[in-house]
C-alpha cells in the first residue's frame, strides 16, 4: 500500500477530522486549539461560512478555466478587489498557485525588466523550497541541502536581526545597511542587481520584524541605483501583522509584491502585483501555468477579502495580536529558557536558548509538543528550530486568545 514519503514529518500528533474557526477536531471528537493556521492560511479561521458557501456556488458553475484559454468572472472580480487593498501604483496581476511560484515569477519579471543577472537577498529569509526560490532562501540549510549547484545570481545581505547579534535594533539596523553597501561594492554591483528580495517579518528565519529604517534604507538604494524592491509578503500579508501588508508597518513603497497563503482561506493561489508598465516588460510566454487563478480559488479569495474588511479582522489581528504579546511576555519574564518574544500582530515567536545564551531547540521541540498535548496546535521556525511560533487565524477573539495563553503556561511549566 503506498504511503507519504517518510522524510515528510508531522508537527504535532493530530488526525484532522474537521476543523471551526480557531479549532481542529480529530476523528475522536478532541478539540485542539489551532494557533498553526496551516502555517497563516486559514486566515479566516476554518470553514468560515461565508467561504465555504462561496466556494460551493462556484463549484457548481465551474472549477477550472484556464486563463490563458478562456476567462472567468471570479478572477476578474479578485483583480478589481485586490486593487482596493494593493499599494497604488501596483496596479497587474499575476497569479499562481504557491508561494514558491510567485517568488519565481517576480525573480524573472526582475530579470527581464531590469536586464540584470542578479538579486540581492537577507540573511535569514525564507522564499520557498523551488530551485530558484531555494536559491534565495538562507533561513536554513534543510531548504537547500543536497541541492547543488543551486542557481547563481543570489547575493546574501545581513537581515536586522537584533537578538541574534545581541544589539540594540539601532546598531542592528546600521550595521545591516552598512553591509549592505559593502556588499554592492564588493560582490554584486548596483549596474547588475536586479531586486532586493526581503520579508517585512522573517518567516521561516524566526519571526523576526524589519523596521523603518531598514525599510526605507532599502527603498532609498533601490532609487539611487534602478533597483526594484521586492516584498515577500507570502506570510505577513492579508492583515497578519495588524496592518494589511506587513510593509504597512514601515511606510515604504514595494515594486513588486508577492502574495499567498491567507490570500483565499486555505485553497491554493498566490500572486504578484506590480505597476502595469514594468509588468509589460517581462518577456512573451514568460507568464503562465495551468492552474493559476483557478476559479474556486478566486471565489475563495474574494470571500476572503470580503470577511476580512467586513468582520474588521485587520484591526482584529492588531488588537489580538496585543494581547497575546502581552501574555507570552509575562510567561517569558519568568521563564529564562525564553530569551526574546517577538513579531508583529498575529505573528509571534518565542524563542529558546539555554545558559549561554545559545539556541535551545530540544526545549523548543519539548514544549512545542506538550502544548499539542495540552490541545494547543503551534510550530517551530529558526535556524536552529528554537522558535516556538503563535499564527492563529485572524478571527480569533480575547477569550480563545486567553485560552491558548493557559495552554502555554502550561506546557512551558510542564517542560
């Protein structure tokens, strides 16, 4: 009998039978609470009823039209509808399915637009697990190992990264830019860099938020030197950090998003977004696939979207997002294991270390397990695996927010 391939390995011990709202449930009838959001997708928590029904009436019309063949009212209305919610100016769509894909996609829409041969990327990224995406991706090795030769053209940049340095974010920040420089001078220069690649919260890296003025130091050398700023927003997107792009949070302009994951509740679509001129510089045939924009998952998207500005999530995510930083932070303060508590809005991480200050990802793992234990769903990030992270979805509320903070006092003094 054919079985999954053993190097995938579940998280957490749970047989999914259903899933409402915030919680799973598996085939006993146990509930657990989710702050997983199948790594920020159900981003309108599960089976949300106005999703599902959109979903349903969509079905029955049509699945799939493939939009380079015929095209079909719900990616048309997606496109329209995102247009209220993408930075101006950001104004062609390309959709895909995954993640990966879109960080492809405006990997060569950078290339041909810009006719230059490289990228920069920060240290600690995370862009997806594809050739080219795993390329750009050094969140850590497990993503590119054994995978050589990788594609060339990536350039490696240090990301802000306050804790691990053992800086203040200010110095972190200077130091990052200042690299940042030296590294145009040194190994790819401005005439042949095509984009900076960066997330507004390292993902994968740990849950790491950038800043203001890494942000806008980002935004100024990409002016100065015909660079495009790319901005993975795959995971921070779609009000995730309490702002509806991650990059909201720092007052600068992308030229190119990538969007995914939280995008249509759970089903597969991602996309990027740029400014119609430079889109019309990617080369013919270099845009398409078979099931990009599929028609249910544009249905699914634009239920999404509607939840999401109807139900007041983005605020949700920030107000939520509060109260649950403010929780981990008095489980932290006395708990040494835990060095540092961070992130943005709904997208927090704690991360472990030992005496020394060094990474401790077995108490990671050991608690990361008692709370599935316990009924609360969570995953671990970072170089080292060190990082215990909280994604729940966006509809969550104070009381299933002061549920999961029980929980994880309650695994962390379990470990």
């Amino acid at each position: 009998m054919a079985e999954l391939s053993p190097i995938l390995k579940q998280a957490t011990p749970v047989l999914a039978e259903r899933g409402e709202g915030v919680y799973l449930y598996d085939e006993d009838g146990r509930q657990f609470l989710d702050f997983t959001a199948g790594i920020g997708v159900t981003s309108t928590g599960h089976c949300h009823p106005r999703v599902v029904e959109a979903v349903r009436e969509q079905a029955g019309k049509l699945i799939h039209g493939q939009y380079t063949t015929v095209m079909h009212r719900p990616l048309l209305t997606l496109s329209e509808r995102l247009s209220e919610v993408l930075p101006q100016g950001l104004d062609s769509l390309f959709y895909v399915n995954s993640g990966s894909e879109a960080v492809e996609a405006a990997l060569r829409l950078a290339r041909h637009a810009t006719g230059r041969s490289n990228v920069v990327v920060f240290h600690g990224s995370f862009h997806g697990r594809t050739i080219g995406a795993a390329s750009m991706t050094t969140s850590a090795t497990k993503f590119r190992a054994g995978f050589a030769p990788l594609m060339g053209g990536v350039v490696v940049s240090p990301f802000p990264t306050a804790y691990r340095y053992g800086w203040s974010e200010e110095e972190a920040t200077r130091f990052a830019l200042r690299e940042l420089d030296y590294t145009l001078q040194t190994l790819t220069s401005p005439a042949e860099t095509a984009a900076f690649f960066v997330e507004p919260v390292l993902g994968e890296g740990g849950y790491v938020p950038a800043n203001s003025v890494f942000m806008r130091g980002l935004r100024e050398r990409a002016d100065k030197h015909g660079i495009l700023l790319v901005v993975d927003e795959v995971q921070t997107g779609f009000g995730r950090t309490g702002r509806f792009w991650g990059h909201d949070h720092f007052d600068v302009r992308p030229d190119v998003l990538i969007t995914a994951k939280g995008l249509a509740s759970g089903f597969p679509l991602s996309a990027i977004a740029a400014p119609a001129e430079l889109m019309a510089k990617a080369w013919p045939g270099s845009q398409g696939g078979t099931y990009g924009g599929n028609a249910v998952a544009c249905a699914a998207a634009i239920a999404t979207l509607d939840v999401v500005q109807s139900e007041g999530l983005v605020e949700n995510a920030a107000t939520q997002g509060a109260r649950l930083r403010e929780g981990l932070a008095k489980v932290a303060a006395d708990v040494p294991a835990i060095g540092d508590v961070r992130g943005l809005g709904l997208m927090l991480g704690n991360e472990f270390v030992g005496k020394d200050g060094e990474p401790d990802p077995a108490t990671a793992a050991r608690v990361q397990q008692a709370a599935a234990s316990a009924g609360l769903l969570l995953l671990t990030c970072g170089a080292a695996g060190n990082v215990v992270r909280m994604i729940p979805p966006l509809v969550v509320n104070a009381d299933q927010i002061d549920e999961g903070l029980a929980l994880w006092r309650e695994a962390v003094a379990a470990v």
